[in-house]
C-alpha cells in the first residue's frame, strides 16, 4: 500500500495518487487514503461482485456501516469515486486484519468498471468515512436489506455475534442481542447475494422476492411486519436498501414504537464534507428542520430525524 497517511478532523489531509498532501475542508478524523492492490473479486449473484482489497490500515478503523470511496487510479472517466459501504474486513494467515471487502451491484459506469478488475489491480480508496450503526445493544436486533442495501448487515452481525471485533480502538460489544432476525428482499432469487455468509453467523434470516423464486413471495416489509407482530418483536431496527423501503419500514417501526436507524445512500461526490453534494434535511433536538451531510454526520440516521414524506 502507498500514501496512507491520516486525514485529520482540524485539518484533513489527503494524500494524492503523487504523493503530494493537499488539505480539504472535512470531518473524517480517522480516514485515509491510499492506492491499493486488487486480491480478488468474485461473483456472488446477477451483477453482483465481491471486491476484496489489500488495506490492512484502513480495514482495522473501520466499524459496521461505514463505508468508503472507491475510484480508478488510472481513469479519468469515471472522474468521481463512488461510495461502497464494507461489507466485511477479512483476515490473513496470522488472524490479522489484512483488508476489505465491498459487495456491489453493477449499475453505471464506475461498477461496470469495477467488474472488470481483477488480483492486482490498482485502486484508488478512500475511508473509513460516516458514522457507522450504533453500537448493537437490543435484546432483539432486526436488519432489513432491500436489494444491495445488505451490504453493511454481514458486519453489523458478526460484531453483534461477536464473531469479529471492528475499529481502532476495537469497540466492544457489552450488551449483544440474544436475537437477531435478518430480513433480506430482492426482486428475484438470482440477485440473492452472500445468503451463505449471512448463515455462517447463525442468525435466524428470512428471505422474500418480488417474484416469488425463493422465500416468501412478495415485499420484505411483509416480513418486517411478520417479526413486528410476533410475541417476541425486535426491539431496534437498522434497515438499507431503497428509499421508498426504507420509508415503509420507518413507518412501521414508528407505529410499533420501535427504534429505527436507516443508511442512506444518498450520491456522494467527495465523501469527506467538502462538496454538500450529499445533503439532506435532519430534524434537530429542538424540533426545527435543517440540512446535514450524509457523508460526515450519516450515512446512518435515525429514522425519526429524517424528512420521510
Ligand atoms: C454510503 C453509501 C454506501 C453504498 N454502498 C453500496 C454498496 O455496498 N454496494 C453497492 O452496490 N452500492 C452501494 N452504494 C451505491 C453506489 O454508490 C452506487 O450504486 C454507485 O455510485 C453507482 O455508480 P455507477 O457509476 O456504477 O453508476 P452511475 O453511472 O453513477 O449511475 C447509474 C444509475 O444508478 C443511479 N444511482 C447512482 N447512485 C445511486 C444511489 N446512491 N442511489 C440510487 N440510485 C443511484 C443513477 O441515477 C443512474 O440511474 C452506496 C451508496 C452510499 C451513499
Ligand atoms: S459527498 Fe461531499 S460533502 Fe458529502
């Protein structure tokens, strides 16, 4: 790995692909940047890869539901990076953190591009940035993934599984929910991604698509309205997926008073608070409306303090 050197909150530095520091505006106190090495990719379901890179610095930082930006080094077109929530750190032989994986979905130019990558290839990343899910204290954990909005929900049960630690330094998990249902839709069984990783944690996971090839048939906030109605119902929600999705499940855990965090994955353009491409409209304490980052004071944001109309 090169250029990796911190980006700090009263002056954050960012290393350019040369080497040459140049400061931004920003609040990412423990973010770095560095062009890294491809170790493989893999396809998990139709258009959807599992990217792994070599950045041992950068994966030991990270928490569940942070994620980073990703661009070519070598490109200009894409110009901009793209950002990719982790989907998981991985180890080496040692048992030590050596890197990261993102899982995506292939819908434009920078994911068309990314699927052609293969060990070796350079990559320009940086991260971790966003505030990550709270640390898991329910005694009844929910995750809700819509589509590629999983991604952040292999991570965020490990850790609640305390089957792998996360950050610098490790946060610990004090009170780990005895329960965690994961409720996973897709439009049809093809798009089906990393269900074999999500079962290696033991979690209970209940599957829904669209068109009925596999689970149950129909929307996954059926099934968020099955476990709300159960005698033993989650009693925290953290959800992904598209916006209209995530909308219902916020209403839904509103109406079973159920507290409720939602990842946005609003489009980014710097991913570090430079460029206010990524706002959106928080409720305050006081009860006013005003706009926040996505990127610095998000990408997660409990569902009460969002605009959703
Ligand atoms: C915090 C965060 C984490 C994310 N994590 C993941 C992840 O783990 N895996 C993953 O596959 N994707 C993730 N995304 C979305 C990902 O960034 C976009 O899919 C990616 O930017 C598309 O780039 P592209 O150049 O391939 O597509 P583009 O050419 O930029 O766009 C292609 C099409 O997708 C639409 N589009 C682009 N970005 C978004 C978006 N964010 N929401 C809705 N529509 C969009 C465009 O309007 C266009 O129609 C995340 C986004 C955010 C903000
Ligand atoms: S993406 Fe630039 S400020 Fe959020």
């Amino acid at each position: 790995m090169t250029g990796c050197i911190p980006m700090t909150s009263s002056e954050t530095t960012i290393v350019s692909v040369e080497n040459t520091p140049v400061s931004l505006p920003g609040v990412v106190p423990l973010a770095q940047q560095a062009v890294v090495s491809v170790v493989e990719q893999v396809r998990l379901a139709r258009d959807t890869f599992r990217l792994r890179l070599d950045c041992a610095d950068i994966a030991r930082r990270a928490v569940p539901g942070q994620f980073f930006m990703i661009r070519s080094p070598d490109r200009t077109n894409p110009l901009l990076a793209r950002p990719f929530a982790l989907y998981d750190t991985f180890l080496n032989d040692a048992g030590d953190v050596a890197g990261i994986d993102v899982v995506y979905l292939v819908v434009g130019k920078m994911t068309r591009l990314m699927s052609t990558w293969t060990a070796g290839d350079r990559v320009e990343i940086w991260g971790p940035l966003g505030n990550g899910f709270p640390v898991p204290t329910a005694e009844h954990l929910l995750l809700v993934g819509g589509g590629i909005g999983q991604t952040p929900f292999l991570a965020v049960a490990r850790e609640a599984r305390r089957l792998r630690c996360y950050g610098e330094p490790v946060r610990s998990v004090a009170d780990a929910p005895r329960t965690i249902t994961f409720c996973y839709g897709v439009r049809s069984a093809a798009y089906l991604a990393g269900v074999d990783d999500f079962a290696s944690t033991g979690i209970d996971i209940r599957l829904a698509t669209d068109d009925g090839t596999r689970g149950h048939h129909g929307f996954v906030t059926d099934l968020v309205a099955t476990a709300l109605q159960s005698s033993h119902r989650p009693d925290a929600i953290y959800c992904c997926g598209p916006e209209p999705m995530m909308h219902a499940v916020a209403k839904q855990a509103g109406q079973h008073n159920v507290a409720c965090w939602l990842s946005l994955e609003t489009p980014m353009a710097c991913g570090f608070g430079a460029c206010f491409s990524c706002v959106t409209r928080v409720k305050q304490d006081d009860g006013e409306w005003d706009y926040r980052r996505v990127c610095v004071e998000g990408p997660i944001f409990p569902a009460r303090q969002l605009a959703l109309d």
